[in-house]
C-alpha cells in the first residue's frame, strides 16, 4: 500500500501527544500466548540445526535435520517478528483525533475530517471496522474483538457522523 497523502493524515512527531482517552488493541494474551511459542521454539529449533551440522556425514539424517532445523529457526524467528509487531499496533484515541500504531510503521494522526467512508471489514473469524479516505485507501481497521472497540463505535458515530451513518445503513438487514 502507498503512501497517504492527505491533509487530515499525517506523521507524529516523537512525544507529541497528550495521554488518549482510550487505546484500541488486541487483548495482550493473543500475542503473548505467540510469543511464547516462538520464544520455546528457538533454542530446540537451534539444538535440530546444530545436531544436523555435527551428523551431516550421516547421509539419512544429517541434511534433513539441518534444514529442519533452519525451518524451525525461521519459523520461530517470523512469530516473534510477528509478535513484536501485534504488540505494537494500536489506535490512541484522543479528543478530536486518532493516532494510528501500525505494527512496525510509524504513527500516524487520522483526523474524523478524513474518514469519508466507514465499512464492514471482513476477516475470517474476526470481522471489525475498515475507515477509508475519499481515494478509498485503508485509514485504520480494527477487529471486533479488540479492546475497546465498542468505544471507538461511540467515538466515530459522534467524530464522523456522516461516515458511520452510512457504516450503519451498510450493514442493516
């Protein structure tokens, strides 16, 4: 995805903003519960690699337990990454403002001037809201299931009416 360019979305300079009102994010024991398997999985995925590198005249099981090893080593090395980034995502929600946390990007300012579309954003088994731009690029998305996310509902319906009441009319049955 590109850059946004808009006069409503920008960068925040490093210690700007004031405490949030609240903070949208994933319950921490989702990604905790990741992170631990990644973390166990590295010195074992280690001890394979090794373990191919010292049998690797073994022609049955040297090479195949080295790339397991190398696998398990990347495999583990992506679910921390991965880890550390849900960590990292968040939207601070301030008065007047939305300061969007994006994994490993920098945060930036989405003003309720900008959201000009609101729409229901499925994502297997855990669908949640999509805010879009008037170029119709991805402002924020937030699952249903994160943590205050019926409060971040109340705030867009009074920051921007005009988009959440047609979120609202979308999604009537």
């Amino acid at each position: 995805m590109g850059e946004i360019n808009d006069v409503h979305v920008r960068p925040v300079p490093v210690g700007t903003t004031p405490p949030p009102l609240f903070r949208v994010r994933i319950a921490t024991w989702r990604w905790m519960i990741l992170l631990v398997v990644g973390i166990a999985m590295a010195p074992i995925s280690l001890l394979l690699a090794v373990g191919g590198l010292v049998t690797m005249d073994d022609p049955d099981d040297g090479p195949a337990m080295l790339i397991a090893g190398l696998v398990m080593v990347l495999v583990s090395a992506g679910i921390i990454v991965l880890c550390i980034g849900l960590a990292r995502t968040a939207i601070d929600v301030h008065p007047g403002v939305l300061v969007v946390h994006n994994g490993f990007r920098k945060p930036r300012e989405v003003h309720p001037s900008a959201i000009t579309e609101i729409r229901y954003w499925a994502a297997g088994r855990y669908p949640g809201t999509q805010a879009r731009n008037a170029k119709g690029q991805d402002l924020f998305h937030v699952a249903d299931m994160a943590k205050h996310y019926l409060d971040l509902a109340d705030w867009l319906a009074v920051n921007a009416p005009a988009a959440w009441a047609g979120y609202l009319q979308s999604t009537r049955r």
